[in-house]
C-alpha cells in the first residue's frame, strides 16, 4: 500500500480516524450511494437551517481513499451555503488531498475519490427538488452527479 503514492498520510490518517463518522437521526438529506468496483457504500447525512449545512455526517464502509475523500467533503461543507455547496467541483474535493492527478491516471480510483460528492450532489438535488420545490436551484446537479467520472 506504501508503494503507491496516492496512499498520503494524511489519506490514511483520516481513513484511520474519519471525520464526522456516523448518522444523524432524520437528517433534511440522506443520501445512499455505493461503488461495486471497490466495495465502498456510504450514506451521508445533511442537516440544513435556512439555506445553511448545520451539521454532516457519513456512515459505510470503504477503501482508504474513498474514506478520506468523505471525511474531507463533511469538514468543507460543514457551515457553509447549499448554494456554495451545489457549485463545488471535483477539483476543489481532489486537490483538497492532492489526489488531482487521479483523473487522468486511475479512473477506478476516481469512484473511490468522489463517491461522496456525488451522493452530496444528489442528496441536494434532491433536497431543492422536494422540500423547496425548487426546480430552478436544482439546477444541473443531478447530470453534474451522473457525470462526475
């Protein structure tokens, strides 16, 4: 594992230790997305007040990068606009653990990488869809989610 250089310290650190690792009892979004190449299946937890992410938490199972790519969007988004958060790219999650180069030299790893973003990216979609009947602020993140990698 040492071998490979995407396999950082701090991604195995935070696959170790996962940040905001659990759930939220009848969260405003929950999103369940899994990726049968690598095995990682996730659920992620969103609670929102106003138009502001309250609280996040993740709760599955994954490989190192898939992990640390969750436990690295909770710590981004926690606070911040879903306006903001709608917008964030691959790149901002990526170069957030160096991992940009995964795009063009491990398109398996990628899945693992932005398995989260995508369940955030629907779970939003979602979530302006329904609860704000908003079709408009939904924008195209659910072909954004469909066409992360």
């Amino acid at each position: 594992m040492s071998a490979d250089p995407i396999y950082t310290e701090m991604i195995i650190e935070y696959s170790r230790n996962p940040s905001n690792f659990g759930k939220i009892e009848n969260p405003h979004i929950h999103r369940h997305d899994s990726n049968p190449l690598c095995g990682d299946s996730i659920d992620l937890y969103v609670n929102v007040d106003g138009n502001k992410i309250t609280e996040v938490k993740f709760d599955g199972k994954g490989c190192a990068i898939c992990m640390a790519c969750t436990s690295v969007l909770t710590e981004m988004i926690q606070g911040k606009n879903l306006e903001e958060v709608k917008n964030f790219k691959k790149d901002d999650l990526l170069s957030e653990l160096g991992l940009g180069h995964l795009i063009k030299t491990s398109p398996v790893r990628i899945k693992c990488a932005l398995l989260s973003l995508k369940a955030l990216k629907y779970g939003i979609y979602s979530y302006f869809v329904d609860k704000m009947n908003d079709t408009e602020a939904a924008g195209n993140l659910k072909e954004e989610a469909a066409s992360l990698y």
